[in-house]
C-alpha cells in the first residue's frame, strides 16, 4: 500500500470509521533516519490516532533509532512488515525474506522493544512455500514481544495469486495469547466479520483503494449516492495538496480513481478524461460537473 495510505487518506478512512486502526504506508527505516523527506511521513493528523508506523528493513540498529524518530512523533506503535513479497524487496532481505531467518527477525522486534515504549505489531505471511512454520514463527514473534500479529492468509510463492486461505490463521489464534488480525481478500466490513471466527480483527488492503467505505457497516450505513462519493473524493483531494504539489497530486490521485467513480454513467470515458486533465483547474472542473451528471443519470450505465 506504499503510495496509498498517506495522510490524506487516513483522514478520509478515520471520516469513514472512527475505531479502525490506521497504519501507514510502507516505509523503509533507513530512509527514515536519513532522509527528511521520508520523515514527513510521520507528518499525521490528530485525527488519526490510533495510529501505526509501518516500517522495513532487516538491520536492528536501524530499526532502533527508526522507533525512537517515530516514538517522539507520537504514535502508537510499529509495525515491522514481515510480509511484502515484492522482488527488490524480497533479494534485499526485507519484507518475506524474513521468515527464512526467524533469529533476525525477532532481533529486529526486541531492537525496537528496547529502544522505545510503543506498541510492537509484525505483519507477515502463511509462510514461504506453505503454512507449515507458521505456528512456531508466530510463537517465536511473540515470545520476542510482539503485541499485535497480522497473517496474510498466502505465502510468499503465492504473491497475490489464487485464493488467501484463512484456516492456519485460525489455528495459529489458538496457540498465541496476543491479537491476531487476518488479511487477504476481504472485500468490505462485512466480509470481514463474516471472517474473523477466533481472530481479533481483520485488516484491508487492496479493496480499500479508492473505497474508504469498506470500512463502513453496510449493515448500519448504506452506500453514498454517486454526488456524495465525488465529493469525498474531492476533499480527499484538497488534503492530499496539502502535502504534495499540483503535478504530483494529480498523478498520485489517479490511483484512487478507479474506485471513486465506478458506477458513474459512462465511467470508463469519465475515467479516462480525468487521467488526462493537464492541470488541477481542468481536474476539478471535471470532478464537479461528474457530480452534476450523477444527480441526472444516478444509475450505473458502465462499469
């Protein structure tokens, strides 16, 4: 979710849903230390809370001093990603390659448990190949200290591939005395409840893009009419300006797109159009007369 999940996002989730808990987006530790453009990520608002720093990398000490930047920001915890099956990521001995090396692993959680006071979640996957070590890699985990542990319901061969298998989570809750949360294919808020069995929690990804109504229980809250959700999508927008300038927000913003407008008359010319607005001017008139539109077509006529 490394581009997703900023700030301006959160705010709009945390609008959405006031319990959830927010994590932000892929960082890696040493570009925290290093960088101060890196550490404008730890840049949130109130609002936000409770609040994880997600964070990658595989050296201890960097980890350590990383946790102290992020302690004095005020969050609330640390999630050590354990998980990402990205190549660059995986061949620099980040994200997945971790569970081959279960001592450094939990090195990384006891350098931060020691260097700070915050809370302490991994987020990893079934395993490499298969769930077979998944019961001693999370006992492992929480022996070290972690305090929240998110399973990604597929292994790392699998990437994004075929169906997220649920059962060795649950089986995995009953050995451990800390939260287990689980991801993989959950599709809204009510997806996940029907899920969750002997788990605490469940975690969305992916469906969240442009959607921050999958946090929403469609069991209490119907889905918005198509003007509300374009101006969501515009005060998203104005959020995201005010951390990135024009041309990057507007490229950023593209990603959300797809989402934002499906159902819209004519959806896929209207996404098209949006993609190639020149400037922010030329955007936003676009997005205002779409919200127009949607009060005189508000039936889905394209996907």
């Amino acid at each position: 979710m490394d581009g997703v999940t900023n700030t301006a996002y959160r705010q709009i989730v945390r609008k959405v849903n006031k319990h959830v808990i927010l994590f932000s987006e892929f960082t890696n530790v040493d570009g925290l230390i290093r960088s101060d453009h890196v550490r404008q990520r730890l840049d949130f608002h109130p609002s936000e809370h409770p609040f994880f720093m997600q964070l990658f990398g595989n050296n201890p000490q960097s980890f350590a001093e990383a946790s102290r930047i992020v302690e004095d920001r005020g969050v609330m915890g640390i999630d050590i990603n354990m998980g990402c099956p990205a190549k660059k990521i995986v061949h620099s001995q980040h994200g997945s390659a971790l569970m081959q090396d279960v001592d450094l692993a939990c090195r990384l959680v006891e350098a931060v448990r020691a260097a700070c006071s915050l809370q302490v979640s991994v987020k990893t996957r079934l395993g490499w190949e298969n769930a077979s070590q998944l019961i001693p890699f999370g006992k492992r985990l929480e022996s070290a200290g972690v305090s929240l542990l998110t399973i990604h319901g597929r292994t790392y061969r699998q990437a994004f591939k075929g169906e997220a298998d649920w059962e060795p989570i649950y089986e995995l809750k009953k050995k451990l005395d800390i939260p287990v949360l689980g991801n993989g294919d959950v599709t809204d808020f009510r997806d996940g409840l029907r899920r969750l069995g002997n788990l605490d929690g469940f975690m969305i990804g992916r469906k969240a893009i442009g959607n921050p109504w999958v946090f929403q229980d469609g069991r209490k809250y119907p889905h918005p009419p198509l003007s509300s959700k374009i101006s969501v999508a515009l005060e998203h927008y104005y959020l995201l300006r005010q951390i990135k300038a024009e041309q990057v927000a507007l490229r950023e913003f593209r990603k959300y797109l797809g989402e934002y407008i499906r159902g819209f008359y004519q959806a896929k010319d209207q996404r098209r159009l949006l993609m190639e607005a020149p400037d922010e001017k030329e955007f936003i008139r676009l997005m205002e007369e779409l919200k127009m539109m949607s009060q005189e077509f508000p039936l889905s006529q394209a996907s």
